[in-house]
C-alpha cells in the first residue's frame, strides 16, 4: 500500500483526500458462509481500509491536514440483505471511523463515514435481495448522490467521526 502511495504522490502531488471505497459483496445463506468466503469480505472491506489509511497518515499527519471518508453501508447499522458476514465488514469499517477521528481530529485531519443502501451499480443490480420497495423513497440511490457527499465531507473541516446515512429513509438514526 505504502508503495502505491507513493507512486500517487509521485504523479499528483501529496494525498490530502482519501475515500476508501472498495468493497465487495456476495449474497449468501448463513450456513453457506465459509471462513474463506468471511476472511475474503474482511480483507477487502475492512482491511483495505485500514491500510490505505495508514499508508496516506504520515504524509497527513505532516502537513497537518487530511480528510479521510470512508464508504460504509446501511447493513452496518440495519443489519444486511447480503448476509452478516458483509455487515460485519462494514461495521468494521464505522468503528476505524470513529476510532481514527477522535485521535487524529487535533492533528487537522478528519475522518467520516457514508452508510449508503441501495446504490444502483452493478453489485446491487446483481443481489436478487435488492429490491425498490425496501426504500421508503421508492427508488435506488445514485452514484453522483453517494459521491456528493463525500465531496460535502471532503471539504469540511469541522465535522468529523459521523457517520452520514445516505439511504433513503431506509436506516433512520
């Protein structure tokens, strides 16, 4: 990690915006859960998100300046239509969030979380779970919705540890 890092900084200049954002997802019945399949979620769910942000900190933490967001989901907070293995993973992925936030918050780095639901991409027009009607708004989220307010965070500097529902009204905190 610290090499592609590295190799960013090189072509673009310094890392000041991290969005963690991989993730996959594979519906799945809880008896079929295999360790292979559980370790495989978490390694790309979760422990891509801890590397990448370790790996971009050092150059954050010397300039005094960084956001960091990182791409949650619903199933974190609701419980998961994907199975628990997946929610799990996002989970994971809200405790890094805050955790990060409140240690490097005096060192002008911000750390924050979406928790999207129902996206339309390619994984949820994949899951057979993944039905309109579960979303009081009636309709799949956008991309360009999701991306907006990483953007919103990206750019702010006095919100930090949150965690921003972008569902819906299917997860109501």
């Amino acid at each position: 990690m610290e090499a592609m890092v590295a190799a960013v900084e090189r072509e673009l200049g310094p890392v000041a915006i991290l969005v963690n954002n991989a993730g996959i997802a594979r519906v799945q019945k809880i008896e079929e859960i295999s360790e292979e399949d559980w370790n495989e979620l978490i390694a790309v769910n979760l422990t891509s998100c801890f590397l990448a942000t370790q790996a971009v900190l050092p150059g954050m933490r010397a300039r005094r300046w960084g956001r960091i967001v990182n791409v949650s989901s619903v199933a974190a907070q609701a419980g998961s239509i994907v199975g628990p293995h997946y929610a799990a993973s996002k989970a994971g992925m809200l405790g890094l969030t805050r955790g990060y936030a409140r240690l490097l918050a005096k060192e002008g780095i911000t750390v924050n979380a979406i928790a999207p639901a129902l996206i339309e991409t390619d994984m949820v027009t994949a899951n057979p779970n993944a039905r309109v009607d579960l979303i009081p708004v009636g309709r799949f989220g956008t991309v360009e919705e999701t991306a907006d307010v990483a953007v919103m965070l990206a750019g702010n500097g006095y919100i930090t540890g949150q965690t921003i529902n972008v569902n819906g009204g299917w997860y109501m905190s």
